[in-house]
C-alpha cells in the first residue's frame, strides 16, 4: 500500500508539475519612454506554454520625427516574463524599413492588417521593405524566415520599383494552394497590389486593383476568392464583401447605417462570422452569399469596440476590443475580453486598466489604454489578447507616447462541459500498458499534433509531431511514465503508463 501511495503521489505531482507553468495570468506593458514599443501579432507556441509576438520598435527625438524603427520578436512565458528579444534592424546589406499601418493620422494607432503569419509549426514570415545600404537605394521587399527563437533561417529579397515601395504592406497571407500573398496598399488612391509568391518566394502573378472601401481584414474562403472587411469608418463603415480571383467585388454587404467598422472575419466550414462596433458591438454569422443568419448585439458599456473573436469548440466566442469609461471616470479606456454563449448572450467580462507612472492622456488625466487588436487561446485554455497605453510623457515635454501591452487572463476561461472534455478525453486511448518495446495508441491519433514522453523527475525524454504509429520506447529504462499529447485544439492529454 505504502508503495502505491507512493506511485500515485508520484502521479500526481508530475501533472501538477507539467501545468504549473501555464497557472499565471498577467498584465504587461513596456514602460519604457525611450522607445515607442507596439506588439503587432501574437501566437501562442505550439507545444509549450510560451507566447511570441511580433512588433515594432521606434526611439523618437524630441520632435515627432521617427529616427529609428524595426520590427522585434519576443518571446513570453505564461507568467509575463520575457524569455528573449531580437530587434531586426539590418540582414546582411540591408536595412529594414518597418512601417507601421496604417500610416494616415486619421486613423486610430492601431495595427490594421499584418505583416508577419506562422507557417507550420512554429516557424514564422515576417515581411518588410529594405534599403540597400551599399547601393543606397531602397527598392527591396525581404522575407525573413524564423524559427520559434526568432532566429532568421532564411531570408529572401524581392526587388520592387520606387513607386511601389511607397506603399505600405497591408496583409500577408499563407494561401491554400501553398502560396504566399503579399498585399502592398496605396492609401491615398486605395490602389491595392495583389503579390503571389510561390514556395520559394518568386512572383508568379501580380494583380492591381482600385478597392475604395479598402480592406480592414481579409480571409481566404475559396481558392484565391477572399472575405473583407472595409476599410473605411464613417457612415457607411460596417461593410464586408467578397471579391473573386481577380479581385472582382462579387457582392457587399451594409447592414448599418451609422458610423462603425467591421473589423475582424472567422470562417468556419459555410459559415461567415464578422465583428465590429456600431452604436453597440456586434457579431453577424452569415452564409458565403453575406446573407445574415444571426445578429448578436452588445450594449454592456455605453461605448465599447471589438476587434477580434474566437471561437470555441462548443460554438462560444470569446470578443476582445476596449470600452471607453464615462466622461468622468479618470480610468479612460480599458482593454477588455467578452465571453458569449452559443446564443449570443454575454456570460462574463474583463476590463484591464493599466495606470501609467509616465504619464497620462491630456489635460484631464485619463489613463487610456486601447486594445484588443487580436485574440489567441492560450494551452492551459486561457485568452491573451494585446493592444497599447497611450500617455503624453511628463518629462520630455509633454509629447505623445505609446506603450504595447499583453494580456493573458486566467488558465480555464475557455471551459466545457464535463460531458464534452469527456467526450474528447476518450478520442483515443493507450492501447498497450505496460509497454514492452512499441507504445500504442487507438482512436483517432489524427488529431495529434505533438506528444512528449516525461519520466518522475520532470525530464522529457520523448517528443515527436504527429503520430504516425506505434512509438519505438525500448532504449527507455523500465519504470514509470507519463505520455502527454497536444491535440489540433491545443487540449492536453495524459497517460500514464509502465515501460518493462
């Protein structure tokens, strides 16, 4: 009995010990006056508790000019400690030219589109425009490709003319038929430049198009044919429609007349979900014609805007945005993380006021913090979620100065129901335990996306993507184990089990 009691114990402290990592919810901001900092992207790693970001760096002089700017990796863990930082000012003989967007002063400091998507597995694309410093001439685009560190693996230069350096690199996309599409925007014509690279980032096709309600966010839906969402806000702002392979307008959408913007798309299987604000946050899930099959309104806050959903398993959504405080509520704007149900009522909310000691917003001394700007899920099922702190420093005379600020709530936020963390515990199963040589499991190991073998002393001493099979564990020495697997939702399992 005394041994059992042992082993169980045993058990127990090794998953607790694997999820103590991921038991931390934090609020982080830069706090630094001497750089302009922004996180632009976000991706929880996969496989680890760990969160990267991508984002930019500007020190400014004592005027408004820039004199200095470059995009940045960071790496965070679950408790909002940063693990390491890469700032990407020069590759070889060129330097990197990062442009935030957009760049008009009419919009809001928010980060419309993207620059950077992860590939497979934890590797990354970052794209910007160069200037050849040997040449002195500054018609380059450069691809560099990262591992999860950060670290430039590869990296690539594609010549473009004056003109078309210009403009600002809107989005880029991994397309479905391997593709990588590189969205170059003229925002004063709304000229729109369409670039297809293939898998060795040579062009293969370019196509131009004037779309004059611009392109907020966009979503591949069928082959080359994509979802937008405007651009524009004003009167007519909350539009969303879908353009064909050569960049037709195939239908457009308006359900509001009144200023607001939708801003985000999710496509799951024929279904269209879209977020945004009018006079109150809303979510529309329409079909692939843009015919609205629901309406979920949100009116908790007298002022709120959502900029990103997520979607659970059960059909939840998660809604990250900011809510702007009554007039004389110094809190300003908070950051803020809505929960609906599948019928769209709202479960439960957060805020997240970060008070500054730099400074504050203007003469009455709101603390503003907007945010928001992209939501992920976390592996122990919490939200991250970012945005910035907007303050005018008090000790470089009064100049406007912004602040990147990370989210993460809470482990657990995205729960299910008994019944259905059940219902996928039981997908698949060990087959054999104890193990002799070959470790197996039944059920649908498809959905595997990574698995790590740990022994009692919290050492890995197995890990793999995918399964392809039964696992060769014969060099282990026989005792006690513990198999962990990550699935296609980033749920974890875990088995024990005896090797002999």
């Amino acid at each position: 009995m005394e041994i059992l009691a042992r082993y169980f114990s045993s058990i127990a402290f090794m998953l607790t010990s694997l999820w103590v990592s991921g038991q931390c919810s934090f609020q982080y901001i830069s706090n630094d006056t001497f750089f302009q900092d922004y996180i632009e992207f976000i991706y929880p790693e996969i496989g680890a508790d760990k969160i990267q970001t991508i984002g930019s760096r500007f020190i400014r002089s004592f005027t408004d000019d820039t004199t200095f700017n470059a995009p940045i990796f960071q790496t965070f863990d679950y408790c909002g400690s940063i693990l390491n930082k890469v700032v990407y000012q020069n590759v070889d003989r060129y330097k990197l030219i990062h442009n935030r967007i957009p760049k008009s002063s009419t919009y809001l400091s928010e980060p419309i589109g993207n620059s950077a998507i992860r590939l497979q597995a934890n590797e990354f694309l970052l794209v910007d425009k160069a200037f050849d410093t040997i040449t002195n001439v500054d018609n380059y685009l450069i691809f560099l490709k990262l591992d999860e560190e950060g670290k430039i693996k590869h990296w690539y230069t594609f010549p473009v003319t004056l003109d078309e350096l210009s403009l600002t690199i809107k989005h880029v996309l991994e397309l479905k038929d391997g593709r990588i599409l590189v969205i170059l925007w003229d925002y004063l014509t709304d000229n729109y430049s369409f670039y297809y690279f293939d898998k060795n980032y040579h062009l293969n096709e370019l196509r131009q198009s004037v779309l004059t309600r611009g392109i907020r966010a966009i979503k591949e839906i069928g082959c080359n044919e994509f979802i937008c969402t405007s651009l524009k806000s004003d009167s007519s702002g909350f539009q969303f429609y879908r353009i064909d392979s050569i960049n037709q307008v195939e239908w457009m959408m308006s359900p509001y007349r009144s200023y607001g913007s939708a801003r985000d798309i999710l496509i799951k299987e024929d279904k269209i979900y879209i977020v945004g604000s009018v006079n109150f946050g809303v979510v529309l899930i329409c079909n692939q014609d843009g015919n609205i099959i629901k309406e979920y309104r949100i009116d908790t806050f007298p002022d709120q805007r959502f900029y990103s959903l997520l979607l659970t398993t059960n059909d939840d959504i998660f809604l990250s945005g900011y809510i702007t405080h009554l007039n004389s509520d110094k809190r300003g704007e908070d950051v803020a993380v809505f929960h609906l149900d599948s019928t769209g009522k709202v479960v439960e909310y957060k805020l997240y006021d970060f008070r500054n000691s730099s400074g504050t917003t203007g003469y009455q001394g709101f603390y503003t913090d907007y945010g928001g700007f992209g939501i992920a899920k976390a592996n122990d099922r919490g939200i991250i979620t970012f945005g910035m702190s907007k303050y005018y420093r008090t000790r470089s005379g009064g100049l406007p100065h912004e602040d990147a600020l990370l989210i993460k709530t809470e482990p657990g936020i995205i729960s299910k129901t008994k019944n259905q963390f059940q219902s996928e515990a039981f997908k698949y199963n060990l087959l054999n335990n104890p193990v002799d040589e070959y470790m197996n499991l039944t059920g649908d190991t498809d959905l595997i996306e990574h698995f790590m073998v740990y022994n009692l002393n919290l050492d890995e001493v197995y890990s793999a993507r995918k399964w392809s099979g039964p696992v060769n564990v014969g060099n282990l020495i026989s005792g006690i184990y513990i198999l962990k697997t990550i699935d296609k939702n980033n749920n974890y399992h875990f088995f024990k089990f005896i090797k002999i």
